[in-house]
C-alpha cells in the first residue's frame, strides 16, 4: 500500500504523468523505511488542508513500519519461507489487529490521494469546456 500511496501522490503534478524510471524505481522497492521516507518527503505536504496528515494515526503506522524495518531490512523475511520470518515470535492475534489499523489509516491517505486526482481531473476538464476545447 505504501506503493500506491507514492504512485498515487506522484500522480498530482502539473502534467499527472509518470516516468518509466519512477515506476520501475517503486516497483522495485522493498525497504519499508526508505518507502516510508518517500511518504513522508513526497506525499505529507500534497495532503489537502480539509484531510490534514494529523488526523490520521500515522505515529502507529510509522512505528509499526520501523519495526518491520528493523526486523527485516531488505523486506524479504516475513514474504517468503526461510528467510528469517519463521525465527520471530509473534502474537498474530495481536498482529492482524495491528496490521488491520495500519491497513484503515494507509487506505484513508489512498482514498484521500484518488479522490484529489478526480477533482483535478474534472477541475481540468470544466477548464476545457469553459475554454471552448
């Protein structure tokens, strides 16, 4: 989700386009904090003044984010057999309510993000009717 977040957020520029490179470079990813730093550089300051950043329980999610981080640099320990994951001890009772909460507060950021794209979108396209295009 932290993905779609960048994509969504790098999709509010002027022209609303991406290039092959910033794709790939998302894709490409694995490293929760440098992914988490990316949220907090490029998505933070293009939230909209009526869904303010702190309303949003991003505190929770970002220590959840480091621990994952710490635990698992490279993003591979906990997706796949044999890396690692299997040498934690978890609560997953614990874990499925944590990662639900972190789930709610990262699509309420994604669900503000899609839903400022749209009315630029239509903020554009009034422009164009208004211009005669």
């Amino acid at each position: 989700m932290l993905k779609e977040i960048i994509v969504a957020s790098r999709y509010l520029t002027q022209d609303g386009n991406l290039s092959d490179d910033q794709v790939k470079e998302i894709k490409s990813g694995h490293n929760l904090g440098k992914l988490w730093k990316q949220v907090l550089e490029e998505v933070k300051p293009k939230k909209p003044k009526n869904a303010p950043w702190e309303n949003y329980d991003v505190d929770f999610v970002e220590k959840c984010i480091l621990e994952f981080d710490a635990a698992d640099a490279t993003g591979f320990a906990f997706r796949y057999k044999n890396r690692g994951g299997e040498k934690a001890h978890i609560s997953f009772e614990r874990l499925l309510s944590s990662m639900d909460h972190v789930y709610q507060v990262l699509g309420g950021i994604l669900t503000v993000l899609y839903e400022m794209r749209k009315e630029l979108i239509d903020y554009l396209h009034e422009l164009r009717l208004e211009a005669g295009w």
